[in-house]
C-alpha cells in the first residue's frame, strides 16, 4: 500500500533531469529523507508498478493516472489558517500566471516569503527541497492544484501535468 511519502518520491523522481545519474543516498539527501525510508518508499513504488528498479525509471502513464485521479483521495488536503510560506497550488508557477485567485495557498515555511492559507505539503521536507529545484517545486505545486483545486484548476493542472512528464519521457 502506497503512503503518503510514496507520492512524493514519485513526484522528486519525476523532477530528476532526463538521464540523471543519481545515488540514493543523493537523492535521499536533496529531497530531505533518510536513506532507508527512500528505499522503503521506492520499494512500495516498485510493487506498485510504478518504478522500475532495473531500469530505473518511473512509468510515466501509470504515475500521471495516480497523480490526476487519485492523490487527491490518498493524501486529502488539508488547509489551515493563515500563515507565511511557500506558494503552491494556483498560487505557485506555472498556475500562478493563469488563474486569478482571491487568496494564496502555501506551505507553510518559516523562509516563505508569502502569506496564505496553508496547506500541508505531501511530505514535511517538501519546501526545502521545493525552494533548491524550481522543477520539483512546478511538480509538486501541480499536484497541490490537482488536490485542491476546483474543476477548472484541476483541469489545467492535469494538462500542464501532463505536458510537463511529456517533456521527460
């Protein structure tokens, strides 16, 4: 069974460059996890169909219907109170060009320079590793609209989503 961090190590590994040549302990290390829960999770992603550990990559199809259709339902978004943070959702690139919005949605994030309604992240490390690799941030940003979003925003998300795992497949 897939957890929550799961959705997230997908997403980071999603955002590694076409051909990246990584360790896990790097990886672990950029995305802010211990060495042994990414083993872990890349396991549970394995048994899900999701990535391939021999050829390591991810399938693409098969974490673009995940994301889409159910992330929304396995980590149910949870929305606060005010507060200072990092945008995402509608409120983050590429969104943030595209729609109107009367109020911000961020994580929240002691460094953020935005206020907003807070929403919590896919997984705790998710702004650190989002402010160091502005494609990490997009991905997870979409996902974010994707869970939070209405109709319309969920519909450009998937698109621009969809667009973007084009580009790196």
């Amino acid at each position: 069974m897939l957890k929550p961090a799961d959705l997230y190590v997908l997403v980071a590994l999603l955002a590694l460059p076409r051909g990246a040549d990584w360790t896990q302990a790097a990886f672990a290390a950029q995305i802010g996890l211990a060495q042994p829960a990414l083993t872990r999770s890349l396991q549970r992603l394995a048994n899900a169909d999701l990535w391939n550990r021999t050829e390591r990559r991810v399938d693409i199809a098969g974490a673009e219907g995940l994301l889409v259709h159910a992330a929304r339902f396995l980590i149910p978004p949870r929305l606060g109170q005010p507060t200072r943070g990092l945008p995402t959702a509608h409120s983050a690139p590429p969104l943030a060009s595209m729609i109107l919005a009367n109020s911000a949605t961020v994580w929240p994030d002691e460094e953020g320079g935005h206020m907003g309604t807070a929403l919590a992240p896919l997984h705790p490390s998710a702004p650190r590793a989002a402010r160091a690799n502005p494609r990490l941030h997009e991905l997870l940003a979409l996902v974010d609209a994707l869970r939070v979003g209405r109709a319309r925003e969920r519909t450009l998300a998937a698109r621009l989503l969809h667009d973007r795992l084009v580009e790196t497949s």
